[in-house]
C-alpha cells in the first residue's frame, strides 16, 4: 500500500494536467483585484507586489504539498484602500504580522490560540466568508464596479457578462476536458481584448525599494492594520485552513498544520515586508478555490507562482495587462468560490447547537463585513452555552 509520500512524489512525475492550470487560476478573483486595487491607489511598486505573491505560492507548493492560496491580507488593503495609506505604512503591517506570527509559531503559541476556535466557530468563519466573497462577486458582476464592453456593436454590459460566466461554469462544471475555470479565464481575455483593445505593454520590472521602518509608523498600523489584521488571519488562514486543507486533501495536507502555517505567513511576510510589498496570507477560501476548479497537487502552486513572477517582468505594465478581465468574470469566481466555502457547513447541520453558533458567526461577519466580530459572537455563545450546562448540571 502505498504512503502519502510516495502517492506525492508520483504526482510529481506525472504530466501538468489541464485539470492543474485551471485550479491554478481558481483564486484569480481574490488576489488580482486586491494587487490591481492596491497597484493603483495606493501606489505601491507592481514588481514588489507580484514577485513576493509569485515567491510565496511557489514555497508554499513546495513545502505544504498540496494546492495553497496565497492572498493578500484583507483587513489591511480595505483599511489601506480607504485611508489611503503609502505603500511603507502597508509593508510595515506586514512587516509587524510577519514578527508576530513567526513568533507565535517558533514558540509553538499557535497550538493553545487555535484550540480556542471550535468547530462551529471555524465553520462559522469559513460561512462568513463565504458570503462575504459571493456579496463582494455579486458587487463585481452586478454593480458599479462592473463596466460594459463595447463589442463593435452596443455595449454589453457587466450583467450579461456575469450571467455568460456562470452559464460556461455550470455548462464545463463536469467537463473532463474542458475545466470550466480555464474556459471562463479564456473568455473574459478574449472579451476584453475586443472590447478594451490592445494597450503598449512596457517591458521591465521596476527596482525594487527596501522598508526602513520607522517607529512612529509602526504605533500607527499596529492599531489601525495589524490587530484587526490578526484576528482574522488567525481565525480564517491559520485556524479555518488547516481544517479547510484537512478536509478536502486528508492525509495528503499532513504538512498544513497551525503552527507550519504561522510560520510560513510570517516568514514570507518579513521578506515582503522589507521589499516594500503586500503581505500575504494562505486563506482558506483560496484553498477551497483551487480545489474546486481542478488543482490537486502542488503543481498549481508552481504554475500561479509562475504566472505572478512573470507579472512582475511588465511593471506598471501588468495592471493594464489584468484589466483585460471584465471584473465581471471575477465576479462569478467569487461568486463560485463563495458558495463552495459557505458549503462546508454542511458537515455540522443535523447538530442544532453547533449549526446554530455557525450561523451567528457566520452571519454576524457579513453583517460587519469583519470576521472579528464573527469570532466575538461565536466565543460569546460558546461561553453562554458552557455555562448553562454546568448550571443544569449543577441543580
């Protein structure tokens, strides 16, 4: 019978699959739009941005074994997007979550922390932020953010686009040949190249620029950035993937442990902290987006990593090259993913107490687009729900 590792080096002689390039590209929907977004508006260095991603997908490949996300850290782009924060004060978070997290693992602190969240309260994560992708995919798809193509005719606008996307979905879902994720990618290029036309791609990384922190900077973000930052990377990319990894791989995801991925976030965050760049997480929606569309090995991790280093080549040149994809079809990725990740609830619905603390903290998230208030909520009703069994208990 053979090992884990002896099915993982197999897989690696095998030939790269259609079945791995589409998953490589299951997660496009989170780490584009948040690279471009930050790229643009807060000014940060796009060589810095997709180096670091690309470094971190290729590592985390092949270290873990199995397909793993790597995003850029949520709370701090929202934050940074909206204050707009420079590109020091967003390294130096990462730089501060890269000594916290590095700190936590190397002491194996991570192990007690995530004993904390239960399984209802990581289903509750893992529902929560499912709905909170499929919201913000629908607001891609749907609203303002989506803008229509002019096809040489009339325009098309991002509704038609979406609902496009999501028929190719469900049409190649089952495909053996065809991955539906690689078929959508295909044609929202295709549709953007049409209907935004061919811009001048320069050619050429921009120098890259060293962090020199400061002190002053660092009191600021470890209040605005990095504890909001925290909560949710533990709970969501530390605590809700390793269950998420455990869940759809087994004992092929015996290396996705708390504490290996405590240190990974935190080390790939020092180095991209002091090169100036986004800091990075392994959230466990992108592990779900991967499997789904296909990836099964750590073979996608080399072909996005991959792709993200040769990003980094263009420059400023590279923003231009992802907005060939309507935002609309990065809409019904996340929407995709979205219900994916909410699904895993499923494994706790015949128990009415667990299924009702998931619900809470899953709902209680989209409501404040927070997971950290989620987790408040869920250790709230777990702690109300202990003390009164130790009450009837006691009578």
């Amino acid at each position: 019978m053979d090992t884990v590792a002896a099915v993982e080096k197999r897989s690696l002689s095998l030939p790269l699959t259609r079945w791995e390039v589409a998953g490589a590209f299951g997660d496009i929907g989170i780490l584009f739009p948040i690279a471009i977004a930050l790229v643009s508006l807060n000014h940060m260095n796009p060589t810095a941005v997709f180096f670091t991603a690309g470094l971190a997908y290729i590592l985390a490949g092949a270290y873990f074994k199995i397909p793993i996300a790597v995003q850029p850290f949520k709370a701090v782009a929202a934050i940074a997007l909206a204050l707009e924060l420079p590109p020091s004060s967003i390294a130096t978070a990462g730089l501060l979550m890269g000594v916290l997290l590095s700190f936590i693992g190397l002491t194996n602190l991570v192990t007690p922390l995530a004993r904390l969240f239960t399984l209802p309260i990581v289903r509750g994560i893992q529902l929560g932020l499912g709905l909170i992708l499929a919201r913000e995919g629908i607001r891609l798809a749907l609203g303002a953010k989506s803008s229509a193509l002019v096809l040489g005719g009339p325009a098309l606008p991002g509704w038609e686009i979406a609902l496009g996307g999501a028929i190719i979905l469900l049409l190649f879902e089952r495909s053996r040949r065809y991955p539906s994720a690689l078929v959508l990618l295909a044609a929202g290029v295709l549709l953007g190249s049409i209907g935004r036309g061919h811009s001048s791609l320069g050619w050429g990384p921009l120098p890259l620029d060293f962090l020199h922190p400061h002190v002053a900077e660092m009191k600021k973000v470890l209040v605005a950035l990095v504890l909001p930052q925290f909560a949710l990377t533990f709970g969501n990319s530390i605590v809700a993937a390793e269950n998420t990894a455990q869940v759809l791989y087994a004992a092929q995801a015996r290396r996705v442990t708390a504490r290996a991925l405590s240190l990974s976030i935190g080390l790939t965050n020092l180095v991209s902290g002091m090169l100036t760049s986004a800091p990075t997480c392994h959230g466990s929606g992108g592990i779900t987006a991967h499997y789904k569309f296909g990836a099964r090995t750590q073979k996608s991790c080399y072909v996005i990593g991959s792709a993200c280093l040769f990003l980094a080549l263009f420059g400023r040149a590279a923003v231009g090259l992802l907005n060939l994809i309507p935002t609309a079809v990065l809409g019904v990725f996340l929407i995709y993913v979205g219900i994916q990740h909410g699904a895993l609830i499923r494994d706790i619905v015949a128990r009415r107490r667990s299924l009702f603390i998931a619900v809470c903290v899953g709902l209680v998230s989209l409501a404040r687009t927070n997971l950290t208030y989620g987790f408040a909520a869920g250790f709230l009703l777990e702690g109300l729900f202990l003390l009164w069994r130790r009450l009837v208990a006691n009578k």
